[in-house]
C-alpha cells in the first residue's frame, strides 16, 4: 500500500465517522500506524484478516488476506485527526537533512523551503534508511540524528 493510499484511507474513515479502518498488511502501514497511535490519533491497531480485527485468524491466514486494523479516536464527537497529507509524491520525493528536521520541528520552514513547519500538535512520518527504526516521527529522527525522506503528516 503507497503513502497516499494509507492517508486518504485514513481521513477518508475519520471523516466518514467509522470506528474502525482495515489496511493491508505491511511494514509501510504499521510503521505509519504506530506513529499515529503514539500520537494520539489512533485508540488502537491490531492484527486481523479481511473479515475483521483478530489476531488468532491473522496467523494462518494467507497473505492477501491479513490486514492491520485500526480502531479511530473521537473526541466530543469530533475526529481527533482532522487532515493527514502528503510531504513527498511519487514524482517529487523529499528528503531532510537533520538541519531541515531541526528548522520543521521547530516552527520554521524547511532549507529549500518545501516543507512547511509542524504546528501544534501536528506529526511528520520520516521514512529512514535504518532497518531497526525504519519509520519515526521528525521529533524522534531529530533525537536520534537520523535524517530521512519525509512521507507525510497528521493533524
């Protein structure tokens, strides 16, 4: 599953007001999952098969039949994620340098100025070169020094 397709999945769900979403099984998608569940985006993610959220099934289910299921989060009957995008395109991917994760993450636009800075509360997903942390969100890249191609980003 690309990053676009993860995103418009996702904020499709949130703005059709579903509890929860299904997405295909992949480092990709649980990368991106798992750093919108530590944000607060997410209440939960699991494993399941197309039929639904169970871990029991996911094991000895074929592979085009496992899925990631993702229980979204409402708060006052508002979706705690308002806006999820894109950073890179497929015909324009970017990558930031430490410095341009440092200028992002602390308000200011990127060196070449495409990206532009993170707002209160908001998360970039940076896609590293690092097999152990593959998938991080830009404030943990910056404390590990590890720069990346900045994918997309979650309000």
């Amino acid at each position: 599953m690309l990053p676009h397709d993860i995103c418009s999945k996702i904020q499709n769900s949130f703005r059709a007001r579903h509890a929860m979403v299904s997405l295909t099984h992949n480092t990709q998608t649980l990368g991106v999952l798992n750093i919108l569940l530590r944000a607060g985006f997410l209440s939960s993610i699991t494993r399941g098969t197309v039929a639904g959220p169970s871990p029991d099934q996911f094991g000895s289910a074929e592979e085009s039949q496992k899925r990631i299921w993702a229980t979204l989060k409402y708060r006052d009957d508002m979706p705690v994620l308002s806006n999820m995008e894109l950073i890179s395109k497929p015909s324009r991917r970017i990558f930031l340098d430490l410095k341009d994760i440092r200028l992002i993450c602390s308000g200011r636009r990127s060196g070449d100025g495409l990206v532009k800075p993170l707002g209160m509360g908001e998360v970039a997903m940076v896609r590293t070169r690092d097999k152990e942390h593959e998938w991080l969100e830009a404030r943990e890249a910056l404390v590990m020094k590890i720069p990346g191609e900045a994918v997309c980003r979650a309000r």
